[in-house]
C-alpha cells in the first residue's frame, strides 16, 4: 500500500514538473556545460552574439545520409546552428568555438525540446553600474573615519555602519622601490560610497631627501590602476625617516563602481619629483670682486693720473735713494731759512718802571 502510495506522489510530481521553456536566453559561460532538449520531430536552433568560428561534434551528420543521432546545418560565416534527433534516446556533446573561447552543449532526445537558445556575450550585456557621487567634504570625513575607526566602532559603531577594516598587523603589504618603500598598514571600505582609504607608511632608506606628488597616489590590483580621490600626504620623506599617509580611491577611471575586496593584493604606486637644485653660492661683500664675478668694466685711467706700473728691485733700490737725497736737501734749506736776518728775533723793549 505504501509502496502505491509512493508511486502515484512520484506520478503526481513528474505530472507536476514544469516542462523547460520553448525559447531561452542563457549567459554564455565556457566553464559549464548547457543541456540542450532535442526533438526528433522539431528542429533547435542556438544561436550566437557573433560568427561561430568552428564545429566538433561525434555522432553528427550533416546531410542527412551519413549515419548518426543528430542532424546538424549550419552555413559558413553565420552566426547560428540549427539541430534535431535522429533517434530515440539519442544523445552527445557539441563543441562550438567563438570568439577566442569553446563552448560545450549537451545534446539530449527529449518529447519537450527547447526550440531556440539564444547566447548572450556577459561582457556586452552586463551594464556598467555608476560610481556615486562623493563631495569632497564627504572624502575628508571618510579619511576622518578611517583615522578614528577603532575608536568609532567601538563608541559609535552607527557612524561606520557597513565598513569594513583589514589590518594588516605584523604582516603588512610592502611595495619596495629601492632608496623607498611603502607599507600597507590598513585598508577600509566605504560600501556606500564604493571607496577604499588606504593607510599607509613611506619609509626613506636614502641619506637625501626624497619628493613626491601629494595628487599622485594610485593603487594596482592585477592589471588595473586605480586613483586617488583625496590624499593627505606632506610630499617629503626626511632622510632615513618615515611618514604617515592616507589617501582614498573612489570608483574607477572609466567612472564605473569599483566594487574591490579588501582581499586583493594592492601595490600602491606614487609619482616622485625631482630634487630641489642646490641653492646658490653667496657672495662675500668684505673681499674685493674678482674678474669672474665683476660685471662693471673698469674706466680707463685718466690722463693726469700715471698709470700703475710694475718695479723690479734695482729700479726700487735706486727710487729710495733719490727720495733719501730729497729729504735731506729739503732739511738743509730749512736749517738755512732759520737762521738768515730776516727771520732773526726782534729785541724786546725793556719796561720802564714809573
């Protein structure tokens, strides 16, 4: 009794089971196999986004004559194939080959056959959602957040309702450029705004001072650059010092949602200035202009004045002998002045007393 009971709910459910869609849109997808009903009195058409570039199939005939459980007919350069059952309980695979990729349907004899598959390409009909619009104010805030978020989730967790935080602790996610390094030190995620703030540490191993473009941080996930929204940066690494960044990407460049995990891999990349040039030589006032440095032509000498001459020893020696004879000379004269009448002094009266 059971066992009848049992049967006819299995009869019900077969009787119940909806039979599959005359006419069906599928996602292509080459990791996976498409079962595909056939019938032997219908005909199944699929068809493609584009030209089917080639066809493999076993048990397949094409016209008809040749033995086989499918029938098959397709026109070169088209972009469709069009199928049907030979047999009973029928079945196969058919490899179809587009666009770079091969894609495998399982042909199976059925009473309920799909008449029309139609194939669309994911990368055409998928549509590119918006990135939303972010203030720069809202920005400043998103880094406020991230630079208090243990503080905020624990206080005021409604203020980081739906962000996410990783830490990267003692195992940070360095970018290492030689005399420089960047260290990952957190990464949050802002769902609603589709903003990541990254937290990050620039490290300088040289003995000079190194610049870089504040407006220049970007960050790679496998082949894809993203930039930067808002940054708050110095724009100098002191020797052998290290400095705090924050910076935040918002979106994608193409203006589309980013939508990345804090489970990527992130390099972060930043666009470093050229040193400043040495600041120029200063001048000492107290010594005299050399010719490299004299920008003013000296006048010639007037004709009153003797130009310097230069004096070897003998012509020096000689000099100060007729100067030694001058001097001398002019004593005499004056010896001579002295005592001449005219200047010899005059008596004085002598006073009367009255």
């Amino acid at each position: 009794m059971k066992s009848a009971i049992s049967l006819l709910i299995l009869a019900a459910t077969a009787a119940l089971a909806d039979p599959p869609e005359a006419i069906q849109r599928v996602m292509l997808d080459e990791r996976a196999v498409v079962i595909v009903p056939v019938a032997t009195n219908r005909v199944t058409t699929i068809s493609f986004p584009g030209t089917i570039t080639a066809i493999d199939a076993v048990g397949v005939t094409a016209d008809g004559k040749t033995p086989g459980q499918f029938q098959l007919a397709h026109t070169k350069g088209s972009s469709f194939v069009s199928v049907r059952a030979l047999a009973r309980k029928a079945a196969t695979n058919l490899n179809i080959r587009w666009n770079k990729r091969t894609y495998v349907f399982e042909l199976v004899e059925s009473d309920t056959p799909v008449l029309a598959l139609n194939l669309d390409d994911r990368a055409t009909t998928e549509t590119v959602q918006p990135a939303p619009l972010v203030t720069p104010t809202r920005l400043l805030a998103l880094l406020d957040k991230a630079k208090a978020f243990p503080l905020l989730k624990k206080q005021q967790p409604d203020a980081v309702a739906g962000a996410e935080a990783r830490t990267f602790g003692d195992k940070p996610q360095i970018s290492d450029f030689n005399d420089y390094e960047v260290r990952i030190e957190e990464v949050f995620r802002f769902n609603g705004d589709d903003t990541l703030v990254f937290h990050v540490t620039l490290r300088n191993k040289s003995a000079a001072e190194i610049r870089y473009l504040p407006a220049s941080f970007c960050v790679r996930v496998g082949d894809r650059l993203y930039y930067q929204s808002i940054s708050d940066a110095p724009g100098v690494l002191p020797v052998n010092a290290a400095s705090t960044v924050y910076f935040a990407i918002t979106g994608t460049p193409d203006g589309g949602r980013n939508e990345l995990s804090l489970k990527n891999d992130f390099t972060v990349l930043v666009t470093r200035l050229k040193p400043l040039p040495p600041p120029p030589a200063t001048l000492n006032t107290n010594s005299p202009p050399t010719s490299s440095t004299t920008t003013e032509t000296t006048p010639p000498p007037s004709p009153s004045q003797s130009p310097p001459t230069g004096m070897i020893p003998e012509s020096e020696a000689l000099a100060r002998q007729a100067l030694h004879r001058a001097i001398a000379e002019s004593q005499n004269t004056t010896a001579q002045s002295a005592l001449s009448p005219s200047n010899a002094p005059s008596a004085k009266p002598t006073p009367v007393n009255p």
